[in-house]
C-alpha cells in the first residue's frame, strides 16, 4: 500500500458556517400497535405490522 504525506498548510479545509444548519433529522411518531407472534415477526423481518412493507424484485410488483 502507497501512502503520500501530505503538509497540513497544504490542505484547505471546509469549515461549515455558525449560521448554516448542516441537517436537521426528522422522525414521525409511531404509534402502539399489536406486535407480531415471535413466529411471524421472524417471517417478516419486524414485529409492527404498519412496518412490514414487502420489496419486490419486479419494481413493487408480485411476481
């Protein structure tokens, strides 16, 4: 493996703004619902039901 060394005068470093936000995360609140049986919560990959939403390899289509 090469490595090159580099001079730290020599890099510029982007420095973000006091008045710039860089992300702001949001998350909606989910509510309580029934959990699947351990049996079926494996099957399909969690426990909520509202979160169970199926990929499919054709493009949202059943094969």
């Amino acid at each position: 493996m090469n490595s090159v060394a580099v001079k730290v005068s020599e890099c510029e470093t982007a420095k973000p703004s006091q008045t710039v936000a860089l992300a702001i995360a949001t998350v909606p609140m989910q509510p309580w619902e029934q959990p699947y049986d351990p049996k079926t919560a494996l099957k399909n990959g969690t426990i909520f039901p509202s979160l169970n939403l199926p990929f499919y390899v054709t493009g949202g289509e059943q094969p």
